[in-house]
C-alpha cells in the first residue's frame, strides 16, 4: 500500500503538470467535456486483459476504418495492471478510457473520473446497480462484462475416467472424483487438474478467484458486503480445495512457482488434465486451440460449504470502464462515442459476444455463444444460486500478493506451519491494508 501512495504521488504530480499546460483547464474537462468533437478526438484505451489483446487490437482498426477515429490499445501484462496505470497517466497521451475493479479500486482512480451521469451509454445499461459512484455522488464506472468463472471441465476425458459431470455436486464428489482419475493417471493418460501456476501470469486464479470463495461465505453468513477484519472462518475449506488442486495436478507442487497460465491453459487443452480452474474469458482461447462445444463445460467450485446442491458459478464483474476527465475534450468526446458504439452497434456488440466471450448488461447486447456463459444462465434457471464476486472488496494488490507468496511456499512444502502462514496473510494482512487504505 506505501508503495501505492508513492506511486499515486508521483502519477497525481505528473499529471497535473500536464494538465496545467493543456487546454482542459484541470477541473474544467468535465463541464467543457461535451463540448468537445468526437470526430477531431481520438481513443486511447489501456485494456486490463492480455488474453483479450489479439481481438481488442483487431477491432480497434476496423472501428478507425469505420469511422476515422484513431483507437490505441494498450494492454498491460497479467498482474501489472495498477502500475502499468500509474506509469500511463502521467504521460502527456494519457488513457482516456481505463479500467478499474470495484469500489476499491475507484477509490484510487475517482478524482480521475469523468462524471457518466447524462451520457448516453449509462442509459443503455440494464440496471442502474451496474454503476459505481464516486464519493462526491458522480457516476464515475460502469460495468462493461459480467462474466463466470469456475471449474472448467474436459467432459470427454470425464466420461473416459467413467464420470459425468452429474456426479459432482460437491466438493466430496470432486474429491472422490478428482482422486481416484489421480490414481490412474498413468492408465487413463491425463491427470485430475492442470498446474494451479503460482508465476504472475497464473497466481491471480488462486490469491483472488479461490480466494473469493472463503470470502463469499464469511460475508454470507455475517450478512455483510465488506468487512474491516476478518475472522478466516472458511480457511480449512479454503485449504482443502487447494490442496486437491496441487495434489492431483499434472505438476509437483515444488514446481508451481515458475508454472504460467500458458502452460495450465495448454496441459487443459492438450487433453493433459480434466479440470482447470478459469473462467468465461477463456472460452475464445480453447476453441481457437481446437477443443468444441461438446468437450467442454464448467461446474461450480466447490469447498465443502454452504448448500452446495444449489450453488451456481461464480457471476459478477470487476470490469468497470472509467473516462479519463483529464482528457482533452475532443478525445473525452470521442472515447464516450466509442463507448457506445461497443454497447449498441450491431459489430459492436457482436464483437463483444462473438470475440470476448461477453455478456454485457447493456439493453442491446447480443446473446453470446460461449458455454459457458450458457451453463451460468442454466444453472440460475434451474435455481442455482450464483457466487457472488467479492474480490473487489479485497483491500490492495500487497494483500494478494503476500497471499499469493504464502501459498506458494505452502504449495512447495504443504505443511501446517506454511498453512499458518497463508492464514496469517490472509487475515492479518487484510487488516493492515484496509487500515493503510482509509
């Protein structure tokens, strides 16, 4: 968090040089902002997504031909999101469209914030609940994607290990599952899981999505949103997950350290392992490495708590887009033109089911292909409670970091002694960085 406040520091300073030397007038962009011409402006949008980059890329020079308006992608490398942020903005061709993650993240990023209040793209929302308000009450983030994650599932290789999907409905069926395909490993050829990688391009799935899990459940059963200390009252269940991730792996726990997303992604679709942990957003990435619609499914991630027979995927969002009100006027106006095009043209929004795998709440979005998208929207049919994501709420990128360490020693060596100390930077640490964050 000390490291955040340097940083902000110097990115605030950096950037209010600049201002002062543009023609915004520093707190004058909001309010000149529409009086700005999208047709002399440009669009200059730091995507938070690598996996995502390819096809970000590809759009941005179809919209230019389009339309004449100069779009930059930039995307940050997997886990570097937040600096990649600070180095930008403090660069004379700053973004001006970003992204944060929650409320958490807005409060980093608010006095940045352009006030989306009367523009057009908040009224094609679906619901008001996908905006995020800064402290002085301006509509500062929308949501642009709800999106699912859990366990993706090769139902091929299941059914080849003599299972269907049918027969997991809780974390004892995964485990009975999951074990007993381990002890065959060598006769079946595939393992249980694919490597829960602990490099920067893979520790996300485990120090932030599982993670969400034992949070999810505290919260739930304290009836809150977010909490100032927590008491860790699922860690075991939080434990007994990971340890079925690196016990029944295709790779030695001592070797998840240097193991990335690429190498989980591939053991997966290589037919190497049955389940991997992942979400919507890979759906794109399996189907152009050749696996189908029939393969491939997700379950729920279970962890042997709550009513397992009625939990969904875990559905939420830390996608919100931010306009930069810093911009200069005309890119402020060409980049909430862009913003719209995405939601309500018809290549937009095919773009972004087709090509991103995106549900997004806004009134004209196309129904995406993806199956996984599918499956949440079955399930929750069906009466499945859906996950809620509360990993925005976590206090900083220090807090997962030092959860991502801690897990990644206990992977090495799982002990009780490095348990205590993935429980201790999970608790301990979420209690000092909250306090550093007030």
């Amino acid at each position: 968090m000390k490291n955040w406040q340097k940083f902000a520091a110097a990115a605030l300073a950096g950037s209010m040089a600049l201002v002062g030397c543009s023609n915004n007038g520093g707190g004058e962009a909001s309010s000149t902002a529409a009086a700005g011409d999208a047709s002399k402006g440009k669009v200059y949008y730091l995507n938070f997504k690598p996996e995502a980059d390819a096809a970000w890329q590809e759009m941005a020079k179809k919209y230019t031909e389009e339309t004449g308006t100069e779009v930059q992608i930039v995307t940050a490398a997997s886990g570097n999101y937040e600096t990649t942020l600070m180095s930008e903005m403090g660069k004379s061709s700053a973004p001006t469209l970003f992204q944060v993650n929650g409320p958490v993240g807005l409060k980093n990023w608010e006095d940045y914030a352009y006030n989306l209040a009367d523009t057009p793209i908040v009224s094609e929302l679906t619901s008001k609940d996908y905006t995020l308000t800064s402290s002085n009450g301006d509509t500062a983030a929308i949501a642009y994607a709800v999106e699912s994650y859990g366990i993706i599932t090769n139902v091929e290789l299941l059914e080849k290990a003599g299972y269907t999907t049918d027969d997991i409905q809780s974390f004892e069926d995964l485990k009975k599952v999951a074990e007993d395909i381990q002890s065959r490993k060598d006769e079946l050829g595939f393992a249980a899981f694919t490597s829960a990688g602990m490099d920067g391009s893979s520790d996300w799935r485990f120090k932030t999505h599982l993670a969400n899990m034992p949070l999810y459940f505290e919260y739930k059963e304290d009836g809150v949103s977010d909490k100032e200390e927590l008491k860790g009252t699922y860690l075991d269940n939080y434990r007994q997950i990971f340890d079925l991730y690196i016990n029944n792996s295709t790779t030695p726990g001592a070797d998840l350290a240097s193991k990335t997303a690429d190498d989980s992604e591939r053991e997966f679709t290589s037919g190497e392992a049955v389940f991997f942990q992942n979400g919507s957003w890979e759906y794109n990435n399996l189907i152009d490495a050749g696996m189908t619609d029939e393969q491939i499914t997700m379950i729920p991630i279970y962890i042997g708590a709550g009513d397992e027979a009625n939990q969904g995927l875990t559905t939420g969002t830390e996608n919100y887009w931010v306009v930069n009100k810093e911009a200069n006027p005309d890119d402020i106006a060409a980049t909430l033109e862009f913003m719209n095009w995405m939601v309500t043209n018809e290549e937009g929004t095919t773009f972004m089911a087709d090509e991103l795998g995106l549900t997004i709440p806004f009134k004209k979005a196309k129904e995406s292909p993806n199956v996984f998208v599918k499956k949440d929207i079955e399930l929750t049919a069906e009466g499945k409670t859906p996950v809620s994501w509360n990993f925005p709420t976590m206090p900083s990128e220090e807090w997962k970091n030092g959860v991502g360490a801690a897990l990644t020693a206990y992977a090495a060596d799982p002990t009780d002694a490095n348990w205590d100390a993935v429980v201790s930077a999970f608790v301990d640490g979420w209690k000092a960085e909250k306090e550093l964050a007030k």
